[in-house]
C-alpha cells in the first residue's frame, strides 16, 4: 500500500496545485489551454523524440512482451471505440474515449512503480511498453480523431486532408525522427542530450498542472451523466485491460516476471495523454479529466489488490 500511495500521491498533489493556482486567481482562464498546446507543441514532443532515439530496440526477448501488451491495449481501444460508434457517437469523440479506456500511465507512474516493486530488471520492459503507449496508441487515435473531424465526402479528398494534417503533427513527427536518429546508430551529443530530457522532463508535471487548471474551471459543469462515462471507462482502464493482458500472457506462455510486468503496466490508471488530445481538439474534454482523476483515484486500491494477491514479492525476489 505504502509503495502505491508513494507513486500516486505526487499526482494529486500536482493537480491540486494547478487546481488551487486557478481558484486564487494566479493563472488566468486561457491557462490550462496554453499549457497543454506547450505539452503539446514542446515538451511532449522532446520527450517521444528522448524515447524513441534511446529506446534499446536490438533487445528481442521483449518482443513478445510488447506484442503482448500492445495487443491487450489495441483491443480494449477498439473495443471502446466500436461501443461508443455502435451509440452513435462521432468517430472523434470515440478516439478519444477509447484512449481513455486504454493508455496506461506508464511514464509518470509505470516507471517508478515498477522499479519500486520489481527493481532495475523491470525497467527495459517498462520502457517498451511506454514507447508502445506514447507512440503507437496515440499515433493510431490521432488518425481517427483527425478523419472524424473532416466534414467534406469520403474518398481520395479526405485521405489527402488527414495525411496532410498527420505530417505537421509534432505528436508524430517527434517519435518518427527520433527512430531515424535510432536507426541511424549516431551518438546523441550531450547538449542535445541535456535539452532533451530538461525540456521533455516537463510534460508530466505540466500536464497535471493543466489538468488541474481546467478541473478548476469545469467542477461546476460537470454532471452524473460524465461522472457515469469516466466511471464505465475506469472500469475498462483498471479491471477489463488487466484481465485481458493476464489472459494473453497465459495463452501465450510469458515468463511470470514479464507477465507481472505487463499486467501491473494495464492496471495503471489513464494517463494525461487523453486528455491532452481532447483539450487540443476540444472533443470529451469533462470526460477524460474525470476518467483521469476518478481512475487515479480508485487505483489506489485496485494496484494495491493487485500487488498482494498477484504474488510481486514472490516475482520480485525471483529475479
């Protein structure tokens, strides 16, 4: 429980001090939108580009780890997002929900809860799944947000609106170039270097800030019909997803360590990259800040469980 308080705690606190900065009047009322387009445009940005170009692809025991936790990530999505169509929802406003059902936040939170309960050994898989998260999941709801925004008739006409749209998004072009500087075996100089990780360190802390500025100025807008939706997205995020990553990695025989690291990495709660988008393209805003929120909330106890009865102090001394 201690290990788990220790990793969340930091985050309410981060939000809180965003929400109290609004309420007292420091930060004025476009704050939370120019905060999140400098996540957008600059901090996240950097930090896609750190991962990606220093991520240790030539490590291919984590394959099936990452196919593994990809695969249960890429399902929960497309299942929210075939729900939310099936009611009739915009295929944008979809996107959006089905990342909230699906992105773990495995950076902010991931990372040290893992090595706090599995050591250093866990920190390569983490920092695959993390990649698999910020890159391939986002590039994929970027896609679809960007298609259900165009009005005009299908066809050769909107593929060529959404490429054009896809090119000058930084969200993608960051973690694009950042593989070619991978691929491409250069040494990163240690400016760059320094600049990188000053510049992307900032994404997290901001993004809560943000999140807290805006829940500062929409607590009062928000209703039970919202508070039901993060509620049933929660649901998916921190027992649905989880569930499915353990069905996967017995079904395909992941070695119990990487199994544990997979299934602890899908129970985490929704990360701020949700909301993020939603900001940046005004769509289910209220109810990606709540999914947010009440899932950082509720796992709390759901992780909690989840470390006691999943056998981590047994997987962790078997390293």
């Amino acid at each position: 429980m201690l290990s788990t308080v220790t990793v969340v705690l930091p985050v309410f606190a981060i939000i809180l001090a965003g929400f109290a900065a609004r309420k007292a009047g420091l930060l004025g009322p476009h704050a939370s939108y120019d905060l999140n387009r400098y996540v957008v445009y600059l901090a996240l940005p950097a930090l896609l580009f750190d991962v990606m170009a220093g991520a240790d692809w030539g490590n291919l025991d984590l394959i099936e780890f990452v196919g593994i936790f990809g695969l249960s990530s890429a399902v929960i999505y497309a299942l929210t997002v075939g729900l939310c169509l099936f009611a009739r929802r915009n295929l944008s406003d979809a996107s959006v929900d089905g990342l909230g059902a699906a992105y773990s936040n495995t950076g902010y939170m991931g990372i040290p809860l893992c090595l706090l309960v599995l050591g250093k050994d866990s920190l390569a898989a983490v920092t695959l799944a993390a990649v698999t998260t910020t890159v391939v999941l986002f590039a994929i709801a970027i896609v679809l947000i960007e298609a259900g925004r165009q009005t005009q008739p299908r066809g050769w006409p909107i593929v060529w609106t959404v490429a054009g749209s896809l090119i000058r998004n930084p969200l993608l072009l960051a973690p694009l170039f950042g593989g070619i500087w991978a691929a491409s075996g250069l040494a990163m100089p240690v400016s760059f270097d320094s600049f990188l990780d000053l510049l992307g360190g900032s994404a997290a802390p901001c993004a809560l800030v943000s999140l807290g500025l805006f829940f500062a100025d929409g607590s009062e807008e928000s209703s039970g019909r919202i508070w039901s939706k993060a509620a049933l997205l929660s649901a998916g995020k921190l027992l649905v997803h989880p569930a499915l990553t353990w069905g996967l990695a017995v079904f395909f025989g992941l070695p119990p360590f990487l199994a544990g690291i997979a299934v602890l990495l899908s129970a985490l709660p929704t990360g701020t990259g949700p909301f993020m988008l939603a900001e940046l393209y005004d769509r289910e805003t209220l109810t990606t800040s709540s999914a947010v929120m009440l899932s950082t909330i509720v796992s709390l106890v759901t992780i909690t469980l989840l470390l006691y009865w999943g056998g981590y102090a047994e997987l962790a001394l078997a390293v």
